[in-house]
C-alpha cells in the first residue's frame, strides 16, 4: 500500500537492541497511520495495567503517510503512550521541522520500551538506531540540550537530509507528570506528560536523520492540489487571522463571549484582558509571523519584548493557551511577563497549560488557608519561583509535580480542583461553551480542546452555545474528521480548508485507497473504540467521563452554568452516537471497515 513505509522500529533499552518489522497492509487499510497505527500498537503492545514510568510502557512517534509530501499542514509528528498524569491513553502532537527528520528515517513509528541504566541519546536512521552516552547534557535545558544533541550527531551521508531532535528538559528528567517533549526550540508534544515516560527512560534526546521518502499513489495529482489550494486560500478570512495575529486573537474573542477563565475559573471574563491581548502583543513587542514547514499560515510570533526587565528575551509564542493559563487563571496584567514564564517553562520542558493551572490552584490554596506559601495572583516572581520547584520537584513543587488529582487530594481540595480523568482543561469555560463541556467530558486524553476543536462552531453561530439538543451529533461530525486528521497528522488548523470530500482525495492520492465519507467515519469510529477499550483496560470508571463539580457551579461574574443534567445528556448522546452503550462501553469486537 502506497504512501507508507511499511515498517515500524522497535528499539529494547534495556538490551540496547533495534528490530525493523513489517506492518500488514491491512492495518494501514482499518487504521491508516499516525493515531490509528499508534494506537493498534499501544495496545496490543503495551502490557495491561502497566505503570507509566514503568519500562515497559511503550512510547511511541509516529508521522502520517502525508508526512514529507507537498501537502499543506503536513509537517507534525504524534507521540503516544500511556499517560502519567493520567494513568490513560496518551497522545500529543508538534509541529516544526522536526517531522520531516523523522519521516526521513523511513518509518511510520518508532517503538521505545525497557529502561536505560543511565542518561542516552539515541541517533535514528533508516538502518536503525545508535545508542549514545548523554551523561553530560542530562540536567541542562531545552534549547541547549537541542543544539547540542543535533551539533555532535548530524551526519553527512551522502543523499541524508537535515537532522532533526526531540529533548526533554529538567522536567522530564525529574518524571513531572505534565512535562513535555521538545523540538525546534519552541515546539511542544505539550500534553499527557509524554516527556516524564521519556526521563523514565533515561532517554534526553532523539536525534533523526535519513534519506527515505515515501512513495505516493499520485505525486503529480499532490502538487496539483496543493497548487490549488495555495490559490484558493489566499484570501480566506481564517488564514488570515492566524497569519496576521495567530491564536493570540482569541483572548478577545473568548473575553467577548464570557468564556474566558478567570481567577482560577471563577469568573468568564478579565478585566485587564486588552493588556494581553494579541493587540498588545503586537503593539509592545516586535512580533513576526512565524510558520512550520509545509504551511502558509505562518500562525506562529517569533516574538522579541522591547522594553521594561525582560527586554531582549526571544521565543515563539505566546500562543493564546498560555496566556489564558497564566493571564486568565493567575491574574497576570502584562504579556511581556506572560512571555517570561513561557521561557521558563519551555526551557524546563513543563506544559504551560497544566502549569497556569496549577499556579491558580495554589493561590486559591493559599487564600483558602490549606497551604502555606508566599504567592498571590498576579505575582510573576512567585509564580517563576514556583515553576522551578515544580521543575526541580522541591518542597511545595514535588507534590504539584505529581498533579492535580494528587494535590486536591494531599490539600483537601478536591471540591475546587478543575480538571477531566487528571488533565486540566485549556482555555475555553464549558459554562458559556457547553459543547466544550461535552468535548472535555468526551475526551480519550483527559480534558481537551483539540480532539474535535468544538469551540470553533460554537464561537462562529454554526450552533447556538447553551444549546443541548443535537450538539453531541455535530460533535461526533467535528470528532471524526479530526480523527482523521490525527491518522494524516494534519494540523488542526487546515480543518475549514480539508472537508470530507477534500480528505478523500488527499488519502486517495497519497494511499491510492478508495473511502468515502462514511467509510472515513468508520474507520475514525473503529479508532475511537480502541482507545475507549485501552482506558477501559486501563480502569477508566464512568465518573471519569465528567466534568468536575466546581464547574457546575455559576461563574461568579455572569452567573452562567452547565448543569450536571445537560452534560448527562449530551454524554448520552454522544455514547449512543459512537455505537456504544449507555455507559460508554464500546462492542467487544470491530465490525469491519
């Protein structure tokens, strides 16, 4: 079958062996690649029950078939695993350049398991992997550790393309349950803790470089597409938006529809919300847009802060989930400071969503009288002071290191603690959204705002937001075509230009396999059934599948709220939808695809 490897990589850490194995066409044909493959082989590879940090969770990156070719919005890899601040399916995307590298070693996935006996960087190629000591960059930080590791191990054999890495920072090493994976600097697989299995593992660094390129059904019919596509998006409002502010804007559009969280999800609206802004991102910092390869969005701000105490400090971002984590959630007035704990927490390897998140849940801890610690909303440097903790696990940071399910419990606040099966949710309030509450309840990751993007039709008037009754079938609409999204690795925001009928081709051009849309929403449905069983296997409980009770509870400024009763009920839906019972639980058995 066109348009994918074949073959899989699987690498023994403990042994420090390397096997290449072929992968029938068949699961290519039921699960296509990316998500669908990763995903068959988290399961029927990883051990039931087994612990996150344990050595024989397996970690996996993965690339689509689209990955390399001409394709806009290409250019992203996956990472899958069981989560360790979940104890559930794992999977978490980057863009970049870093992809390209990977797909360059000519293999749909790389499979890690075992456990190194000391720090390793591993050097991957179409002929297998070599085994490096890292002893001396273990500890240091993301952006070092990167050019360190791409410095010593890029290779010049003839016909190889440019190398690329995958680090983890001081985070990873120290196992914090919401650490990440690191490429291009500023690039992040952000979500799940993927970077605590890899310092499970003793693994710093991946550094991928070869000369394999896929081969497509219809190349020429690829570039054509594309061609047109370039054409036929010029002018669209949605590209752009993103191109001309990024995901920034949506701090006013979130503001504007008191969906904004606020004050540790109090409230749906901040007061200060111009001075952080992408206005005033745009108009205090030297901003420039920014894209990966393979796009023509560019929704990226390579941003440069101008002026006051962090003048001259540089980096991509801050994306709008940052600046509602620690803006929104923690009070924080100024996007040049925003900036500032974004550096931070990227050099660290911490993901800056779970972090703002647990920042405003200290505070909220500290005023409630339950812990003891010098911290207030809106205090940068006892926020920085913090990260760091969290990131060294010292003191107050090892018992926020291991998680909000952890911390509610250890400081009695688990009636405040805002978070779906461990995973806090980003920055869309499910009171004012409550397809977003539908969409984090729903969520094989814990809470997210990716797997179906569903505020994108509740912000836009496709469907009213207070509205219950049909909303978990547009959901599932958005869902599965996400889904295949995530077997392509497509970014999400191609979604208003990639319809059914345009996804159809692009598989049938690069695979030469004929779906239609219904065949498509199978297949994603086949795919959601078997992560559903993984979490199953796993001890996912039918409470798991909720939102917490602090966010049934009316936003202090609006008084707006989603009812337990209308959750419930799009939950319903929603399983019924799937093909599923009442309870969420799945047939035992795929039908076939």
């Amino acid at each position: 079958m066109q348009g994918f490897y074949g073959r899989i990589l699987k690498i023994n850490l403990n042994e420090k062996t390397f096997q290449a194995e072929t992968v029938n066409d068949q699961v290519y044909e039921k699960y296509l690649g990316g998500k669908g493959l990763a995903s068959h082989l988290l399961y029927e590879l990883n051990p039931p029950g087994v612990g996150p940090l344990d050595p024989d969770n397996c970690l996996i990156f993965a690339t689509g078939p689209i990955t390399g070719s001409a394709i806009w919005g290409s250019c992203r890899y996956g990472v899958f695993t069981k989560s360790p601040q979940t104890g559930l399916y794992a999977e978490s995307y980057s863009g970049g350049k870093v992809a390209e590298a990977i797909d360059s070693t000519g293999f749909d996935a790389i499979l890690i398991q075992g456990k190194s006996q000391a720090p390793t960087l591993l050097a991957i190629h179409p002929e297998g992997v070599d085994f490096h000591a890292a002893n001396d960059i273990w500890g240091k930080e993301t952006y070092e550790t990167e050019d360190i590791a791409i410095e010593r191990y890029s290779r010049s054999d003839r016909g190889f393309r440019k190398p690329g890495a995958v680090v983890i920072g001081p985070a990873g090493e120290n196992m914090v349950s919401f650490s990440v994976i690191e490429n291009d600097y500023w690039r992040s697989a952000g979500r799940t803790g993927v970077g605590a299995v890899m310092g499970s593992k003793k693994l710093k660094a991946l550094v991928f470089q070869g000369n394999r390129k896929r081969q497509l059904f219809d190349d020429r019919a690829i570039k054509k597409m594309s061609k047109e596509l370039t054409l036929k998006a010029k002018d669209n409002p949605g590209v752009l938006a993103y191109r001309t502010l990024g995901t920034p804007m949506m701090v006013k559009i979130l503001n504007n529809a008191n969906a904004f969280p606020t004050r540790y999800w109090s409230d749906g609206k901040y007061e200060q919300w111009e001075k952080i802004s992408a206005d005033a991102l745009h108009e205090q910092c030297d901003v420039k847009p920014h894209a990966c390869l393979k796009c023509f969005m560019a929704c990226g701000r390579m941003t440069t802060v101008q002026h006051g105490r962090h003048a001259g400090l540089k980096l991509e971002g801050p994306e709008y989930e940052t600046i509602f984590a620690f803006g929104g959630l923690c009070l924080i007035d100024s996007i040049e400071e925003i900036i500032y704990l974004n550096d931070i927490c990227d050099r660290l390897g911490i993901d800056t969503i779970t972090a703002g998140n647990l920042c405003g849940f200290t505070i909220e801890a500290v005023r409630r009288g339950k812990v003891e610690y010098p911290i207030d909303y809106g205090d940068v440097d006892a926020i920085a002071g913090l990260l760091k903790l969290i990131a060294k696990r010292e003191g107050i940071g090892d018992v926020l290191a291991r998680g909000i399910k952890y911390v509610a419990k250890e400081w009695n606040l688990e009636e405040i603690a805002v978070h779906v099966k461990g995973m806090e949710p980003p920055g869309y309030d499910p009171r004012s959204l409550k397809g977003m509450g539908l969409a984090y309840a729903a969520s094989d990751r814990g809470a997210c705002h990716l797997r179906a993007t569903f505020y994108k039709p509740e912000l836009t008037g496709m469907i009213k937001p207070e509205q219950i009754e049909g909303k978990a079938a547009l959901f599932l609409e958005f869902e599965h075509r996400l889904t295949i999204f995530d077997t392509l690795i497509f970014c999400r925001f191609y979604r208003d230009l990639y319809p059914w009928e345009e996804l159809e081709q692009v598989i049938y051009n690069i695979t030469g396999l004929k779906a239609d849309e219904e065949t498509l929403k199978a297949k994603a449905s086949a795919i959601s059934s078997l992560i559903r069983r993984f979490n199953l296997r796993e001890g996912l409980n039918p409470e798991d599948d909720r939102l917490p009770k602090y966010l049934h509870q009316p936003q202090k400024d609006t008084g707006k709220v989603i009812s337990e009763e209308e959750l419930g009920r799009m939950m319903k839906d929603y399983f019924l939808l799937q093909g599923w019972d009442e309870n969420g639980n799945p047939p035992a058995v795929d039908p076939g695809i």
